[in-house]
C-alpha cells in the first residue's frame, strides 16, 4: 500500500446492491490501515455512517482505523456526482492536509450517482497532488440482475423517472448500469448465494459485454472479497477515464431532486409488526429504499433495519450505548412521500 500518494477507492452501484455492506467487511479486514471514508448518504440521517461505525474498526491498541468525529465523513445533500464542487472539494481538502495519518480512502457513491464525473474530479490539481483513484469498484445486485433487472421494482422506477422531465440522466436504468459497469476496474456480484449457478452464469456474461476483459468480475456474499483483491490495485483511474464512454458524457447538469427522502423518529416497536408495517408501505406507496434501526421491548441491541423493494434484512447489529436514546428511527426514499401517511401506517407496529 506504499505510495506516493494516497489511494482511494470508489464503490458504486444501485441502491440496496451491497455497497456498505462491502464496505463493512473492508473496514473490518483493515487492522493495521488508517482509514478514511466518505459515505454519500442519499438521506436526511446518516445511516450508512452509522452502520460503518459500528463495525470493528476503533480499536486503537490494534492500530485499526479511528472512528472519532472527522475521520468518517458524509455528503447529505444528493449524489456525490451532483455534489462534486460544493461538498466534495472541501472534503478532500480537509483530508489532504491530515495525508500523514491516512494511509487508504473509501468513498460510497449514492445508488443514483454517475461514477464518472467522480473519477474525473481526482484531475483536479489540488487533489491529484494529494490521491490517486487506485480502482473503482462497481457493486451488481445479482439477485435483480439475473431476474433481467438491475435494481428491485426496476419497472417502477423507469415510470417515474421518465415521467419527469428535469431529471436529466434518469430516462434508463439499463443506462445508469452500464455507465457503473463503463468505469469499473473490479465488478463485485453480491448476493451470490441467492441465485442458482445458471443464473450466476448468466449475469457474468451480461456484465461482460459491458467491461472490457481486463476488468475483473468476483462474486460475494456478505461482502467478503479478500482484501488484497478490493485494494491495491494501482489502476490510477483518473488518468484513463475520459476515455471510458458514458451514455452522459455530454450531459451538462443531471439532477435527482425528484427523489424525496425523509425520516421517522418512533419508540420501541415489535419486530413482527413492524416487519409487515414496512412490506405494506412499499406495497402502497413510492417507496424505493428503507433503512434505519429499531428498538424493541426488552431488547438491550438495536434492530438494523434494510429493505430494497419488497426485500427487507434485520438483525441486531450492536447494543445499545450507555445513556443512548433507545428510539427507532427509519429513512424511507422515493417518489412523492407523505411523512404523515407514513407515520399513520407505522402506528400499529409500536409497542
């Protein structure tokens, strides 16, 4: 991992495809590397740093990454791409003046950016001084990809998206995809074990017409791909990715403002409850992605909550801090969403 400059990693894909979960396992495989990361939370709270954070990476005595205030940072307001200029910048400025402590960079992209202008913004002088984009890393739900989508309720997505006419580069899915598969150096197939070897099969020849052959395809499962893989790969990225094509490379302004995302504060909820509270909302309302954690009676570990479509995962991930408000909060992203509709329908899951 010597080198003159810092080596960052980009990891890209749709909402819900494995991208944090990816990075958990980075973090947690990381002893011995400081690490710095930039989450592009699509979101009004920063659940995708907070689930970071809980992973086992702040023990100091082990020389792991320090999980105190500044080394995990977060871009709130949109994609990363849309953001470059007014949030990114000013980041990559703060941590190229702490360069002494960093050894490796994480970036997450949002599940809507265009990895592209992302790469490219590594051209800037002030920040090609300091990083290089060692490789980027594009994360393929294989589940949806083998079921001739790229993303949970694909079809639905498509119907807003082109139903709005300031959403620039949003007319395809099957765009957005390519143009994630057009800047990868390494194609991470999460979800491995969801599919049959035939389905497998069928999506790594769908993603190879998309990369070219020297870019290399990896299945997962829970994130785990071997460190020496993810890292290292020395592809100094920015230096060749003008000349990757995208379907926006001419577009000179995209936008996602169509895309709400609010969030929920609840007290204690039963599982169960909450569970089918949840499948009823995407069920009814223009719900895309929701993520968060929950407290439940009784319970001294919190509830990590992650739904994609009508796929939903929970499992206590921690227990809950010493003087923490035990509370359930909940990010919900989509298409025109009412937060009091979405309160009302919650109201039979709390305890």
């Amino acid at each position: 991992m010597q080198t003159t400059k810092i080596p960052a990693t980009i990891v890209t894909g749709f909402l819900g495809s494995g991208k944090t979960t990816l990075m958990r396992h980075i973090l947690e495989q990381a002893k011995g590397l400081r690490v710095a990361v930039i989450v592009n939370e699509f979101g009004e709270l920063g659940i995708d740093g907070e689930i970071l954070k809980t992973c086992a990476i702040g023990c100091k005595e082990e020389g792991g990454a320090d999980t105190q205030s500044g080394q995990i940072y977060e871009l709130a307001n949109g994609c990363m791409c849309c953001t470059v200029q007014e949030e990114f910048f000013p980041v990559m400025k703060a941590l190229a003046e702490r360069r002494a402590d960093i050894d490796v960079l994480l970036i997450e992209t949002s599940g809507l950016a265009l990895p592209k202008p992302l790469v490219q913004a590594f051209q800037w002088p002030d920040i090609a001084n300091v990083f290089t984009v060692d490789s980027v890393v594009t994360v393929v739900d294989t589940p949806a990809a083998a079921a001739g989508q790229f993303a949970h309720d694909p079809h639905a997505v498509d119907e807003q998206r082109q139903a709005d006419p300031n959403l620039d580069h949003d007319a395809s899915l099957h765009e957005l995809f390519e143009d994630q598969l057009s800047a990868a150096d390494l194609v991470v197939l999460s979800k491995a074990d969801l599919v049959t070897p035939e389905q497998l099969g069928q999506v790594r020849a769908m993603v190879a017409e998309e990369v070219p052959a020297s870019v290399k395809m990896i299945e997962a499962v829970q994130g785990q791909v071997p460190l020496n893989v993810l890292l290292g790969q020395h592809r100094a990225a920015e230096l060749s990715i003008d000349d990757k094509h995208s379907h926006h490379d001419h577009d000179e302004d995209h936008d996602h403002d169509a895309f709400d995302s609010l969030h929920l504060d609840l007290g204690a909820v039963d599982r169960e409850r909450l569970m089918l509270a949840l499948q009823a909302i995407v069920e009814q309302h223009g719900v895309l992605r929701v993520k968060g954690f929950a407290a439940l009676p009784g319970k001294k570990m919190r509830l990590l909550v992650q739904g994609v479509g009508r796929r939903f995962d929970a499992y206590f991930d921690r227990a809950w801090a010493d003087g923490e408000a035990t509370a359930t909060r909940l990010v919900f992203i989509g298409k025109q969403l009412d937060a009091a509709v979405l309160r009302q329908a919650l109201l039979g899951a709390q305890a």
